[in-house]
C-alpha cells in the first residue's frame, strides 16, 4: 500500500511509519513538527514538512501520487493544555482536519483510519470496561475534539462519501524495539513518561495525582497499550479497510493497571525505590478506564505481541536511556 500519513514525525505515528516500513508499504509523511521531531521520521518514508490544512501542498502532493488511504494522527494532545487553550484544539483537531479531508476527498482519496481517544467515553459512571458502543461523554476539550472529528467523519461515511476506521486508543506507551522512535515530548505529565524521567535521573520525582479515588489502592486504573502492538493494529485495520464497513474499534489489552501498581513495577524493574510524593488530582482524571477489546480481537483474530507492563516499561526506559 501506498500511505499518506499525517503527524509521522510524532510518537504514534512515527512507530507506525517505522512498522509499515518494516511490512514493505510506502509511507508519505505530513507533519508540521508542532510538537513532532524530524529525528522520528524513518529515513525511508517521504516527509513533508506542512501543516494538514495547507490546501496547495497537499493538493499538490495529491495531484503527483496516489495513495491508497490516509492514517490521520496529527493533532494536539495534552489534555490539560487543552483546559487552557479550547479553541488552539478545536482549530488544530477540528478545523484544519476538516480542510485537509476536504481536500483529500477532492482529490479522490476518500479512506482513512483516524486516531480517536477513549477519551470520548468520559467518565463512565461504573468500574466496566466500555466497548465500542457504550455512551459517549467527553469531558475535556481535547477529548470534545475527538468526538467531533469521529461524527463528522461517521456522517461523511453516511453519505458514502468516505470509508473510515476510528480507533479508540486507551493508554498509549513503550517504545521501539530497536529504539528507533519513542516518546520525546517535553515536559510531560505522561505517568510513564515521568518515571522514566526520574528513573534516569532527569526529573526530581514522580507525582502520583490524587489517591484517594474509588479504586483498589486510590490511584486511576488504566489500560496501557504498548505502541508496537498499537501500530500493528493500523497495519491490520489498513488491510481490510476494502473489505469492511466503517467501524470503530477500541485499541487497548482489556486490563488494567493502577499508577502505584506501574510505579511500583518500575521500582522492581531497577531494583531500587523512585522518589515520589502524592498531589492533586488533575482535573478531568477518572478513576477508571479500561477497553473492552473484544471487538478489535474477534473481527480480526488478533492478539497483541507486547502485553505486559514489564515490556512496555523496559522499552519505554531503553528510549529515555538514549534520548537526549
Ligand atoms: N499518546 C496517546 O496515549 C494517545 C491516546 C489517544 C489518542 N491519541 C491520538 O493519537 C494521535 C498521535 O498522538 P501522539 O501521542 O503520537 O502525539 P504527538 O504529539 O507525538 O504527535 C502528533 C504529531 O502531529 C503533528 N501535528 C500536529 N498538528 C499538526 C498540523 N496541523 N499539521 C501537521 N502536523 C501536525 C505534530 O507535529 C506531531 O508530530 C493524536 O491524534 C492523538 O490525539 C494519542
């Protein structure tokens, strides 16, 4: 296949790159490196550094090749900036998508696999795993954005205009096997991000937000999905995109971990205790989100390679180790 694959110099869609790659498909790259690093692009994928909504290079670029379908992962995504700056998210995630899918479609290429978040199941009132049909109520702006993307997408879908396959990441983590791609963002509040900062001495300690939720040691559950495994579930969605309607399917391992069980994890990993100290919660935090995968696993008798925190750490420390 030929892959038009916008934000490829970010943390999921550069491991994506990397695996398509791998498979012997080819990768075009958009990405403006708004928060990307060119050091994530693979060197055998074509980048272009553009913004998605600029009109005349993608429609220039569609115009010289033919792809066969888009893999969407560029946008903004810190929850907590999002709090501070709504409309910089519904711009970016919203607006300059839609333009870019305007036109894409102009210009004939009407398939895509978009990256969505369980972010827009919101806080699902009991401790369940939702699929893909539970209620959706985002709470944050970010997560509003992704619902917005996904209807539109799903009413352009409708109208037999697009095919489109939504993927519902839950926890996103690890790192590249090879180390060839990880996780750079600066200044996270990513909790695995933290504690391998602080593991390799590059921050003073971790902050564990809030303990005193309703879970079984107080600190948030959530289902971590090692990146790998994450890619390779495009690559299969990309597969059968001819074959199927468009669907939408929750990316995930069905388990969960709370933050003391991932910090604790670590700990063993390096024989040795981390400093760290109990905060606040964050605002718009759940105590408890976890995939119902049945859907992904059954449709297309999948099951993950790297489903254990003890890989997805391992990997997550080998790239911090490394990364300057
Ligand atoms: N990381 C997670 O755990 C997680 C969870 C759920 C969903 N997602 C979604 O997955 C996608 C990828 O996330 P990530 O963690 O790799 O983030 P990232 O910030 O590492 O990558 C996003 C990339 O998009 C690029 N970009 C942003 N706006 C752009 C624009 N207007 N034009 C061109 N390029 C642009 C950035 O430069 C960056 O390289 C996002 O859509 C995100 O919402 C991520």
């Amino acid at each position: 296949m030929n892959i038009l694959l916008t934000g490829g110099a970010g943390y999921i869609g550069s491991h994506t790159s990397l695996l398509l790659i791998d498979k012997g498909h080819e990768v075009t790259i958009v990405d403006n490196l708004i928060s990307g690093n060119s050091k994530l692009v693979p060197k055998k994928a074509n980048f272009i550094n553009s913004d998605i909504s600029d009109e005349k290079k993608i429609r220039d670029l569609l115009k010289k090749e033919k792809f066969d379908l888009i893999m969407h992962f560029a946008g903004l995504v810190k929850v907590e900036e999002s709090l501070l700056h709504p409309e910089r998210y519904k711009l970016n995630n919203v607006d300059k998508a839609k333009t870019f899918m305007k036109v894409c479609m102009e210009c004939g290429l009407n398939k895509i696999i978009f990256s969505s978040s369980a972010g827009v199941y919101g806080n699902t009132p009991s401790m369940e795993k939702v699929n893909e049909s539970s209620e959706l109520m985002p709470t944050n702006p970010y997560s509003k954005t992704k619902h917005e993307f996904e209807k539109y997408l799903l009413n352009l879908s409708k109208e037999k205009k697009i095919k489109c396959i939504i993927l519902r990441y839950f926890n996103v983590a690890g790192a590249d096997e090879k180390k060839r791609s990880g996780l750079v963002a600066k200044k996270s509040n990513n909790l695995i991000k933290s504690i391998c900062e602080v593991a390799t001495n590059k921050r003073s300690n971790i902050v564990i937000n809030g303990d005193d939720y309703d879970t079984q040691d107080g600190t948030p559950v959530r289902d971590f999905i090692h990146v790998t495994d994450l890619a390779e579930m495009h690559t299969i969605a990309a597969e059968n995109l001819n074959k199927k309607n468009s669907e939408i399917y929750n990316c995930g391992y069905g388990e969960g971990y709370s933050v003391k069980q991932v910090v604790l994890e670590m700990e063993k990993i390096l024989n040795r205790s981390l400093n760290k100290e109990i905060g606040r919660r964050r605002e718009g935090d759940i105590p408890y989100s976890v995939a119902d995968t049945t859907k992904f696993k059954k449709e297309f008798d999948w099951n993950p390679k790297y489903n254990s925190l003890n890989y997805i750490l391992k990997t997550a420390l080998e790239w911090e180790k490394i990364f300057e």
